[in-house]
C-alpha cells in the first residue's frame, strides 16, 4: 500500500510517526520483508559527517555610517569576495588565511557558528553613494543581518578509496597516504550515507528540507559534478556520482556539526554534518533503504597516479572498508575512515528524533534533480 | 618491583660510540626493548621501553644521563583534545604502534599510551588540530 508524503506528515504532527534510521533499517526489511517495512515504517533518516570542500557562506555585515561598498573583504585575516553589493559577500570554505597557513574560511565559518567574534577588515574605492574607503572592527552571527551557507557540492553519493603506491608519503585531500600502499582511506558513511539510501532521487529534490550543520537546511539544486552515469553494483554507484546544493541558516546551526578542518599539504576545508530524511512511500523506496554496507561497494585508486582518471586497483564493499584491513595482491591494508561515522550516527538519530517529536515535517520536491547527467572535462587550448 | 616505561634517548655525534643499550643489560639487568632509532651524522635519537627493578632503572637513567646523554621519559606526550577530535580516525591506520583504534561498536576513537612511541604520525593526519605532541 503506498503512503503520501502529507500522510506520512500528518503522523508526523500527531505524534505517531515511525521511524528508523538507514542503519536499523537494515534488518527491519531482512527480518519482515520489504512490503512489511514499507507498511510499517514512514520515515527512514539518514547521515554524514566529513570533509565538504565546496561550501561557504553568503554574509550580509549591515551599513557602517558612513557606508562602505566592500570590495577587497578579510574576515579573521581570511579574504571573502568582493564582487557582491556592498555589504554582501561570500567566504569559501577552502580560503587560506593569509598569515596563517592552518586557519582559513572553514574555521571562520565553525567560529561565526560558536559564536565567537571575528574581526572584519574591508577597503573600496570610496565613491559618490558610499564615501567610506575602509572600515576595521569586528561581529558575531548575531550581529551581523543574514547569515546562511550555501554549499555547491556536499553529500557526494558513494566517493573512491585512496592509497599511494609511491615511495614516498603524499598528503592529499583524502588525507595522508603512506608509501607503498601501507594505508587507504575512504570517506562515505556508507549505509548510513544520504544519497546511498536513495539511489536515483525518487524523493530528494529541489526544496527538500534537511539537517545541516545542526539546523534546518534545504536542498537547493543539484550540486556541481552531479553524475548519473557511474556504474552500479547491487543498485548503488560504485564511485562518486550525484551531489546536492545545500542551503541552511547559520544562526540555527551548531559548531558541533560544523568543523574546520585543516588538511596537511591539501589546505582548509569544511567538515559539515548533512542528513535526510527519506519518506517510506513504498516498498522500493523501503528496499533502497535497507541497503547494507555488504552491498556498497567502492574503488580503490592509487592516488600518486597524477593524472585525472586514475585506474581502479580493487572494489572493496563498506563491510570490509569498515573492518580496518583490506587485502589487496597478497598483503593486508590499513583503513582508516575520513569522515566521521560516530558523529554521522548522532546527525541520524538527532533527525529521528526531531521528526518523531513533530518538530520537522517532510518536503516533496519542487523539482527532480537531473536523471541523466554527465561530468564534463576541461581541456587545455591554446 | 618491577616496571616498563618508555624513554626517549637523544645523543649528539660525540656519544654515539657508547654501547648504551648493551650496559643497559650487562650492568643494570634492564630489559630493552627498541621503538624506534633513528642516526645521522649529527647524532640520533632513540625511542624505547626498558623493563626492569624501579631502583635499577633509576640507576640505569642516571648512567645514561652522565655519558651526556639527553633522556626524557615518555608518557601521555600525544595528546588528544576531545573537544577538538571530531572522531574521523583519519589518525588510525597512520599509527605504527596501532596506539590509535576505533571502537567498531561506538566508532569513537581511542588512543592508548602504551603503544604510544610518539613518533608524530598522527600530527600530520589530523584535520582539526586535536592532536599535539609534548616532546
């Protein structure tokens, strides 16, 4: 029997809405079969906590007196755009601060959230409406008017593994890789992973209401490098394939979900807890949910490989991922996980229960996110 | 009694012809065990547990330091800022000693000092600076 999503949200307001996380779901449909679940379950959530270098935040500081049309913007030392309006700007997640080499927009970001106060330094060529050629002083989030991040790419669906089979110990985005292939890292939650549990956005889309960062947030559109054409196994991507653009308010968000992070030889980044919720509308939709991380699996790739496409060594599922050694030709690899699955938990279960006491209702979406969608290149002419 | 630490022994070119480890055993009856050495021609650094009577090892500590010797003894040199850790185990499969775990029921990440032979891996593998060495 299928269900509505404004039926699943009238359960939701009085109080009878049952839920699950993507993790308990998984036996839920082993042991009652997927038409039971879907009968029985109307919501399943979702979560991840990691490394979200396409982020940042559009700020709007208010008009000093007399006004400032910002052009060249620092926030703790770290440069924002300056080719907004006035007053608004934008500080990217990955911006380096200029005197300091482990701090950057990533940690601006995490501070505005805990509160703390930046300093704000800004210059512009002074002119007939805003006479002011620059400002130094400092804000909180509070004081300042709007405040929201709007990510271009976050909660990638599935992403590869990296090990390094060089000589040498490479320090990359997917973190330190040691010679001869003495680590590898992965970074999806796996089962508990949002777009994993929903593979072709049956019910995620534009307008969808999320958990970001702690607060409420949005899916905005598809994120940048959205690819629907990776292979699958067991019905799920094997690579990083779809991704969302998210948007949420900063004042409803916490520091605890919304992490700086400074990776060794990379540079500055985000790590953003993301999660969603999924609406049992059917028994697919239930079936989808219950996918393990037996299931998932993902590939290895040899990251002192420097080209773009790099060959994939092995397929490995999040089962053996997760165990913290895999085998490969003969000899055993160390794992370690980039983002954090403890935390994705509490992003799960904090939505859980959020919509088991009334406080979030569920979206449908305003728009489909592309079924075909391919990942271009950028080629070198001249 | 008798007890294990960890010390970590740091000569310069002109001591590195000293038999330390072996006066460890023949004169003190010290039970050595290597972590980590590491010598180039300025001289080098050796990390290791030595297992034996506490007055013993005492004795053994004040020898070494009067060859001219620099000895410190190790424990709880990393430290872990549980504000800070985020519980990403990005430091887990870099440790060597495997003093870096991750409870595979809660997947906190917990570090034992034991293993510990502060050799740094982990600084560089930690993105939110939750991680600091003491030596």
């Amino acid at each position: 029997m299928a269900k509505t999503v404004s039926e699943i949200n009238e359960r939701i307001r009085s109080g009878k809405a049952v839920v699950y996380t993507a993790e308990e779901m998984v036996d839920i449909v082993r042991d009652k079969g997927a038409e039971k679940a879907a009968e029985e379950v109307d919501v399943v959530t979702t979560g991840t906590f990691g490394a979200m270098c396409s982020s940042g935040a559009f700020l709007n500081f208010g008009h000093s007196d007399p006004p400032l049309r910002m052009t060249n913007i620092r926030v703790n030392g770290v440069e924002a755009y300056g080719g907004l309006a006035a007053v608004d700007t934008y500080i990217g997640a990955t911006q380096v601060s200029e005197s300091d080499r482990t701090y950057g927009g990533g940690f601006v970001i995490e501070d505005l959230i805990a509160g703390k106060r930046v300093s704000l330094e800004a210059w512009g060529p002074g002119t007939d409406c805003y006479v002011r050629k620059n400002i130094k002083t400092s804000f909180t989030l509070d004081e300042i008017n709007e405040a929201y991040l709007f990510n271009p790419r976050n909660s990638y669906q599935n992403y590869g593994v990296a090990t390094n089979n060089s000589d040498r110990t490479l320090h990359t985005y997917m973190g330190k890789l040691l010679p001869r292939m003495k680590n590898a890292n992965y970074s999806s939650a796996g089962e508990l992973s949002p777009l994993l549990n929903d593979p072709h956005l049956e019910t995620i889309g534009v307008g969808t209401r999320i958990f970001l960062g702690g607060g409420e947030g949005f899916v905005s559109w598809q994120g940048t490098q959205f690819n629907t054409t990776v292979p699958e196994r067991n019905g799920v991507p094997v690579g990083g394939s779809r991704t969302l653009a998210l948007i949420g308010d900063m004042k409803q968000m916490s520091h605890r979900f919304v992490r700086g992070l400074d990776i060794y030889g990379y540079g500055i980044s985000l790590a953003i807890g993301i999660g969603i919720p999924i609406p049992v509308l059917n028994a697919d939709i239930a079936r989808h949910t219950a996918v393990s991380d037996a299931d998932i699996y993902a590939n290895l790739t040899d990251y002192s490989v420097t080209s773009r496409s790099r060959p994939t060594l092995a397929q490995y599922t999040y089962e053996q991922l997760k165990s913290g050694t895999i085998e490969y030709d003969g000899h055993s690899i160390r794992t370690s996980p980039l983002s954090s699955y403890r935390n994705a938990r509490i992003v799960a279960n904090t939505l859980k229960d959020w919509i088991e006491h009334g406080e979030f209702l569920l979206t449908e979406p305003v728009k489909k996110l592309p079924e075909e969608s391919s990942v271009k290149t950028l080629e070198i002419r001249e | 009694m008798s007890m294990e630490r960890k010390y970590k022994f740091q000569f310069n070119e002109l001591e590195m012809q000293s038999s330390v480890t072996y006066t460890l055993v023949s004169r003190f009856d010290i039970e050595p065990n290597i972590l980590k050495a590491e010598m180039d021609d300025s001289g080098g650094v050796l990390i290791l547990k030595l297992k034996g009577e506490e007055e013993n090892l005492e004795k053994a500590i004040d020898h070494v330091r009067s060859l001219g010797i620099s000895v410190m003894e190790l424990s709880k040199h990393i430290t872990r800022d549980h504000d800070r850790c985020i519980d990403c185990g990005s430091c887990v499969a870099v440790c060597p000693s495997k003093a870096f775990t991750i409870d595979r029921e809660s997947w906190e990440v917990h570090l034992n000092f034991e293993k510990c032979v502060a050799c740094g891996s982990c600084l560089t593998s930690c993105p939110t600076h939750a991680i600091s060495l003491t030596i």
